[in-house]
C-alpha cells in the first residue's frame, strides 16, 4: 500500500484516463484497470471487496432494469418503418418553407427522442434517412449533418431517456419526477434548433431551399393528412403508453419500459415489419447496447467508489469551493464549466458517476433545487454527445453518412448546435420554472 494524498489521486486517475483514451482503449477497460490499480495502491487485496459490492448494487438495482427495455423498445422502433414514413410527412409539411427537410429533421428527431430514449437509434437512423435526401436538394453539407446530430442528441434528454433513469438512481429521487423535469428543457432546445435553421435558411436561402413545386404537388393535401395520421398515432400512443402510465402513477419507470417494449414490438407487427429474422436482431441489437451501457456502468460505479474512498471527491469539492467568493451563482458557473469539459474528454456515465457524489451534496447546501441542478447537468451533457474528440453521435454519424461527407464537415457542422445547448442551459438556469414546474403540478 502507497499512502496517496487526494490531490494525487484526483491528478494520477484523470491523467490515467486520459492517456487511456488516447491509447484507444475501450473507457470501459479504463476505469476498471484503474479502479484495480488504485484500489490495491491504497487499500492492497482488501480492495477487491469494493468491487464485489458495487457489482452486486448495480446487477440487482431494480430501477437499472428499465434501461435494457427502452433499449429494446428503440430496437423494435427503428425496425417498424414508422420513422422513414413520418419524416417523409414531416417533409412534405414544411415543404414550402426554406429549410424544408431541416426542419423535418428536428420535429421528427424530437418525436422520436419521446419514444426511444437512446441516442443511437436516432442519430443513425436520421442519418440514413434524411443525410442523403439533404444532399441531394443541395442542402449545406456542414448544416445537413449538424441538424441531424443535434437532434438525434435530443433522445438522451426528452423522456423516457436513460440517462435520466441513472441520474435518477444516483440521486436517489422518482425517475417519473426526473422524466418531468427534463421535458420542457428538451422542448426547448428543439425549438431552439428549430428558430435557428429556419433563420438561417431565410437569411441564406442556398443553404437549405424549400421543396420544387413539381414535389409539393406529388403529395396533396388529404394524402399528407393521411399520412400524417398513420404515422402520428403509432408515435403518440407509444408515448401515452410510456410517459402516461409514469406521470399517473400508473407504472413505475421499470414496468413502464416493458410496456413501452411491448407497444413498440405490437408496431412491428401492425406495420407488416414483423419477422423472426428480424425479431432476433432487434434482441442481439439491444443485447450488445445493454452489454456495453452495463460495462460502463459497473466499471464507473468501481472507480467512482476507489476515487471517493481515496480522499478523491474532498479534493474536488474544496476545490469548487474555494471558488465561494463568487457567491452560490459562482460555485454553480464553475461546477457547470467542470462538466463541459469533461464531456469533451470522457464517458457520459463517467462523469454522472464521478461528478453526482460530489456536486449533489455541494449544490443541496447553497440551496438550490436538487431536481433543477440535476436537469442542468443533463442539459449541459448535450454537449459531450456533439463535442470532439469522443462525442457519440459524431461516431454514430461517420459510420453511416454518405461517403463524400467527411468527419471535419461533421466537426464543423456541430459547432453552432452546441452553441445553442449552451443557450438552452442558459435559458434553463435563469427560468427555472421551465424545470420545475411540470413535475411540481404532474407529480407534486
């Protein structure tokens, strides 16, 4: 055993990490081999009993049951041709407008962010499906990807959202509370995405043009109503199905996924989609998704416990608050700043493992709201999800974007996306109201 001061710790474990990511390990590995590696420093073989306690807390915790069923729901989802037939909708709706598909993109993005709660299925799907259909109406190849990653990012914040059911555990308060909480913020953000290449696209009309006449008129107006209702209804009894049974109290947020798993698997069925073939891929599909998020889970739960038990989490708490004479609004800025660049250098579940033990009880004693402060966090991780280098759409698009995209078009089309997140963040902390009160009226 090496007797580590916390200073050292917190400065040998990120370094640890971020030479890891660099090497190109998976962050799985990383914070595991760390987590063995400081344990025995500190604690020698009598360390290993942290590891058997925290892998038993995360296989039996009844609210982590629910993140495998909304995967599967997404699984089932992407699978039922619903996207593909409402975008076209979308599409043809907003068809006089500059900016047409764009738009589409977005509306459709934050539909479907209701109805699957991971961001891989949107992001690759509208990939696939609006990308190519962008280009080809000479749309800005930079704003094209950018509008689709942006709202793709949406899944992980509008409910049900699996990122909202972990901070919900490691916060110990009601997911259907927490669901509440981050459904306005994800509203907004969309609308802001939304305002956003709408003006664009007025002020530069090359960057995204409306629909020709001639494709207009190929769809009228009782078929788009048609279309729209066909493929409406499907998404909207989906999210009555889910969200509806949680804000009543109904379900739980477990028993609501399973709900939502079985909705979507009806869909499939009830579209024509439905096959055996596909019925197990949709299974492996979500298998190896829940394999990699419960890796993660578990090896960040490991290190969070080895980084706390080490005298980690005082350094960094009086680190944050040496920075009291900024007031409570200061601390907050800087707690804030801390999680933004994190995401541009580590997992997301990372830093929900690292940063919720030590920020949660700091933002409870200067008094604010505990639900607000925790939906702050999950706006503010929007951003890791779009920033380079380790940004999980970003890779998500490049393996499915038309060829003659590059990665640095991706890179460069992001950035304003993740200008306006900050600005929704913004709007999220100076109207809190926005956060608060859904789940203050619904849930009480």
């Amino acid at each position: 055993m090496i007797d580590l001061t916390p200073e050292t710790v917190v400065f040998l474990m990120f370094v640890g990490i971020m030479g890891g990511l660099a090497l190109g390990h998976p962050v799985a590995f990383i914070m595991g081999g760390l987590a063995t590696i400081f344990a025995y420093l500190g604690w020698g073989a009598s360390g290993t009993y942290l590891f058997q306690g925290r892998a038993f807390d995360s296989t039996t915790n009844n609210i982590l049951i629910a993140i495998p069923q909304f995967v599967l729901m997404a699984a089932f989802l992407s699978k039922s041709g619903i996207s593909e037939g409402l975008f076209r909708s979308m599409m043809h709706l907003f068809g006089p407008i500059n900016g047409a598909i764009g738009l589409a993109v977005i509306v459709m993005c934050a539909i479907e962010a209701a109805c699957t709660g991971i961001i891989g299925a949107s992001v690759v799907s509208m990939t696939i499906l609006a990308v190519p259909v962008m280009l080809k109406h000479h749309y800005n190849k930079n704003m094209s990807v950018g509008c689709v990653a942006a709202g793709g990012v949406l899944s992980i914040l509008i409910p049900p959202s699996i990122m909202l059911v972990m901070m919900a555990d490691q916060a110990g308060i009601s997911v259907g509370k927490l669901f509440a909480g981050g459904f306005f913020p994800g509203l907004i953000l969309a609308g802001l995405f939304f305002i956003y290449i709408l003006i664009l696209t007025t002020w530069k009309p090359e960057m995204g043009p409306a629909l020709s006449r001639e494709e207009r008129a190929a769809v009228s107006g009782k078929e788009l109503i048609k279309l729209l209702v066909v493929n409406m209804l499907p998404m909207l009894l989906l999210m009555i199905g889910v969200l509806g049974s949680i804000w009543t109290g109904v379900a739980t947020a477990t028993e609501a996924s399973g709900v939502g798993a079985f909705i979507a698997l009806l869909l499939m069925i009830a579209y024509g989609k439905f096959t055996w073939k596909l019925f197990i891929d949709c299974l492996l599909t979500a298998a190896r998704t829940n394999c990699m998020v419960m890796t993660i889970l578990f090896t960040a739960s490991i290190f969070t416990g080895v980084f706390l038990g080490l005298g980690g989490g005082d350094a960094v708490t009086d680190f944050v608050m040496s920075f009291g004479a900024l007031g409570r609004w200061g601390v907050l800025s800087v707690m804030m700043i801390i999680i933004f660049f994190l995401g541009f250098l580590i997992d997301w579940i990372a830093i929900i493992y690292i940063t919720f033990p030590i920020f949660l009880p700091i933002a409870v004693k200067l008094g604010f709201d505990k639900l607000w402060f925790i939906v702050l966090i999950a706006v503010n991780l929007q951003t890791s999800f779009l920033s380079p280098p380790f940004g999980y759409a970003l890779f998500y698009m490049k393996t499915t974007v038309p060829p003659e995209v590059r990665l640095i078009d991706i890179y460069k089309g992001i950035v304003p996306f993740i200008i306006i997140q900050l600005i929704g963040l913004a709007v999220c902390i100076f109207w809190s109201d926005v956060v608060t009160y859904l789940p203050n009226r619904i849930i009480g």
